[in-house]
C-alpha cells in the first residue's frame, strides 16, 4: 500500500493534479479530501488538499 499527497491553491489545480495522478491506473483504494482556511490580516488563504490511498 502506498499514499501520494497532493496541496493545492485552489480547486481546480487540485483536480487537475489528483486526475493526472488518476491517469496512472494505479489501484485507488481511499481518497481523502480536505480545505484549510487561514485569516492573515484582510486577506483570506486557502488550502485544498488530497490524500490517495492506493497499491
């Protein structure tokens, strides 16, 4: 078993990054998703991320 992480800027890099990875026909057992949200002053960050579960 093997994981691949991927962190994004925004959404869309993420999809295009995790189908990318997809292409690979690699055996994907868990995907993992999550969104980060960070304040710094008046400026709000972003953080998309993936976790691939696969063999």
């Amino acid at each position: 078993m093997k994981v691949k992480v991927f962190d994004e800027e925004c959404e869309r890099d993420l999809e295009v990054s995790v189908n990318n990875f997809l292409n690979n026909n690699v055996d994907v057992l868990d995907i993992k998703y999550q969104v980060a949200i960070a304040i710094n002053g008046e400026e709000q960050i972003y953080c998309f991320s993936a976790m691939i579960i696969y063999h």
